[in-house]
C-alpha cells in the first residue's frame, strides 16, 4: 500500500493499537491496518490504546458520547457512557492525555486511529443511541490530538 502523502516520509506516527494487530478492542477483537502494519514493520508506529491505557478492561462493554462530541466530552459538556449507564468519561479522559504524552514523548505529529470509536473516531462517532447512528464529531483522544497539533487520519482515509 502506498503511503499518503499528507503523512510524513519519516518519523514517528501514532497509531491505534487495533489497528497494529493488537486484540484491545471492547469485545477483544483487532482490526488490522496494512498501511499501519507496514509502520510497525518500518519501527515507526506508536501504538496507543486510549480505553485501556485510561484503565479501562478488555473485554469491556461499548460505550458511546452522549452530549456531543469528543471536543464537548474535553470541554466538559458531554459524557462517555455505557449502554448500562455507566460514566466511564475520566477514563476515556485519562487514555486521550495517555497518548497526547505519547505523541510529545515520541516527537509524533501525525496520528492513524480507528473510526468511529468514541476514543480514536475522527469525523464520526456514535450519537450516543447505542443504535449505530452516527453524529459528526471526533472520539475524545482524537479530538485531544488534533487540539494540539497532530494531523489525525482514520484507518478509513488512508
Ligand atoms: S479504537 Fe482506540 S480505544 Fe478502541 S481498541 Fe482501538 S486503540 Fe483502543
């Protein structure tokens, strides 16, 4: 696969967990990348799992932002929530500045992650209906990332 030309030539890039093949997802699954495997093969992925990384479990039930978006979820205006109703947003909160230290440790400017998560969606997240309907927006980590600086792709725009 080629790379995109809006990802640097070299260097870091963080990348959702996931995607490298990692089994991290809410029901213990992964969702391989090519583009993201071929980073990790260069050395050059950073790999970043919000949920688990803010201390959240695999397995671990779904959860969606209700309220808003991920930027609202940072301005303290939405929440992230379980289909049961359990308030999980300090997680989702402590897993985006988990890898925001990433990227500055790292020296990252570029981010691949997952879409539609409400950590790492970006353009995308689910209203918090828990009915798959989709409302524009990114995840919390995304939304972190991109306040920040880093150019943030999802693993559908590559
Ligand atoms: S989408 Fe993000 S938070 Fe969800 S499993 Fe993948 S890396 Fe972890």
């Amino acid at each position: 696969m080629t790379e995109p030309t809006y990802i640097s030539l070299s260097g870091p890039v963080l990348v959702s967990a996931c995607l490298a093949g990692r089994t991290c997802r809410f029901d213990g699954s992964s969702s391989k990348d090519a583009l993201v495997a071929s980073l990790v093969a260069a050395g050059r992925a950073v790999l970043v799992c919000p949920e688990v990384d803010g201390g959240l479990g695999t397995p671990r039930p779904p959860a969606e932002i209700v309220g808003g978006d991920g930027k609202a979820v940072l301005e303290g205006r939405a929440r992230v929530v379980t289909e049961a109703g359990l308030d999980v947003t300090e997680a989702y909160l402590a897993g985006a500045r988990r890898a925001l230290d990433a990227a500055r440790r790292s020296g990252a400017t570029a981010a691949i992650l997952k879409s539609r998560s409400p950590s790492c969606g970006k353009g995308g997240v689910y209203d918090g209906s828990f009915s798959k309907t989709l409302r524009a927006g990114d995840g919390v980590t995304a939304a972190l990332l991109e306040a920040h600086g880093l150019t943030v792709l999802t693993d559908e725009e590559t």
